[in-house]
C-alpha cells in the first residue's frame, strides 16, 4: 500500500445498475480485493483442514496448534461461555491481515485502505453487542441499561454506542494509513537523494541511472509498516472486538441459579403446614 493509491481512492472498474437505474453497484479495487482475500481464506480452509488423522503430521500439528492458540485467546479474553465467537474472531484477524498484505503485491489494493471495509467490521461487532444485550437483559431491559445508573447520563451512554464502531474504525484505519503514507514519503525523499547525488554527473549519464537508494532501505522499512504493523492492527481490533462482546455478555455468576432454586424450596419449607384440629384425648 502507498500513499498513491490512497489520496487517489478505489478506482471504480464498472457499475451495475438494477431497477432502472434506482440502484447502483460500484464494482471497485476494494471490492475485487475483499473478493480475493474471501477466495484465499476458503482455499486455506479447504487444504488446511482436508485429511486430517489421528496421528498429526507437521501440517496439521501446526494447524491444531494455531486452532488452539486462537481459542485460548478467546476464552482468556472473553471467558470459557464465550468460544462460540472463536470463529468470528480468526476470520476476522485473519481478513484483516490477508487485507493489509494483499497490498504488497502492487497488483490489489489493500482493503484496510478502505474506511468502509473497516467500518463495516465494526458494525458487526457493536451489532453483536447488542444482540447479547438484548438476549441477556430482554429488549426493553436492554434499552433500560442506557437511562443507568441516572436517567439523565443517557445521551452520554447513546454518544459511546455510538463512538465504539467509530473509534474502532479510525483506529485502524489510521494505523494502517499513516504506516503507507510514511513509506510514500520515503520514496520520494530517496528518490531525492538519488537525484541529488548523481546530479554533478553528466546529463546523460545521471539520466540513465536509477535511483540507487530506494533498493534495500524501503524493503527493511516495509518490514515494519506492512508487516508488523498489519499484524498488530490486526490483533488488536480483533482484542477489541472480544473485549466488547465479553463486555456485553458476561460470564454467569457462579451458583446464582442453585442459590436462587434454594432459596426457592426454603421459601415453601418454612411456611406453616396446615393441620386438622385435634380432638383431646379422653381416658
């Protein structure tokens, strides 16, 4: 990803237009990178799961051991209750890195360079959130939660429904952008310093070479921006996404409900046991 390619956007490929014409279909960069990185996931899915045995061989005990990692995350992030997010959790990490790396190929833009690829994710999230909310406390105890602990901080409790999928967003957006941003900066300050240092050559000769310093130092740097930094931003809006689901739907307090049915059963052990009258006793 260069900073080229963001300032000019997604270039638009074709259209498809439905109902006559009411609704458009911008086929972009992004949508044909979304598509390959989908396409790259399935094979993976497919080749890395295919055979599998009993008696592992290195490919699938690599596989397992990466399964495992993923799920021991989940459950330390989001409690043992909550693994049935594992899955939405690796498809994610791994849809943001795959986003972020297909750049590197110059021949697909990178999806991460696009604000609603990202935005998109992070209304599944908070859409998550509020499904949990709701199964937990009951649509109306759901809107409730918002008026507490004080009716009137509601707007405050509306504004960070709203400020969560946000600052998911730029979050990441901005990481990754300002990683390509950086890197196109230092293009053009080597391909400055090239220029600069042939230029007491001849015309002819310092034409005909190629600038020398952009070989090696953007490839190290790339390293970092691309690499280590689409990895990290990676992990950590998937950790955000776990933080928030878990937060939404908490782990049962332990004996809640044995204590509830005891209470229950005591309830109706100590109330009185209604009795006949008993004659007395006549010798």
């Amino acid at each position: 990803m260069d900073g080229e390619s963001l300032s000019r956007g997604a270039k638009i490929f074709f259209r498809i237009t439905l109902f006559n014409g009411a609704v458009t279909i911008d086929i972009t960069q992004t949508t044909v990178s979304l598509f390959v990185v989908t396409l790259i996931t399935i094979i993976l899915a497919i080749v890395l799961g295919k055979g599998l045995t009993k008696k592992p061989g290195r490919k699938q005990a690599l596989v397992e051991k990466l399964v495992m990692m993923l799920y021991d995350l989940v459950e330390t992030t989001m409690g043992r209750h909550n693994l049935k997010y594992a899955p939405y959790i690796g498809t994610l990490l791994l849809s943001s890195l795959l986003g972020s790396l297909i750049g590197l190929t110059k021949v697909f833009r990178s999806t991460t360079a696009d604000l609603m690829v990202i935005l998109g994710w992070a209304l599944v999230t908070s859409g998550l959130c509020w499904y949990e909310g709701i199964r937990n406390k009951g649509f109306f105890g759901w809107l409730k939660s918002y008026t507490e602990p004080v009716v009137f901080i509601t707007p405050i409790n509306l504004i960070s429904e709203v400020a969560q999928p946000m600052s998911m967003t730029f979050r990441h957006f901005g990481n990754i952008t300002g990683g390509g941003i950086l890197m196109s900066i230092v293009y053009a300050f080597l391909a400055s310093l090239s220029g600069f240092v042939f230029k007491w050559l001849p015309a002819s000769i310092a034409a005909a070479m190629p600038p020398i310093f952009q070989v090696g130092i953007p490839a190290v740097l790339s390293l970092y921006f691309d690499l280590f930094s689409g990895l990290m931003q990676a992990f950590v809006f998937s950790l955000l996404t776990m933080v928030y689901i878990a937060q939404a739907n908490p782990a049962p307090i332990p004996g809640a409900e044995t204590r509830v049915k005891k209470t229950k059963k005591t309830k109706a052990v100590s109330q009185p046991i209604p009795q006949a009258d008993a004659k007395p006793h006549q010798s």
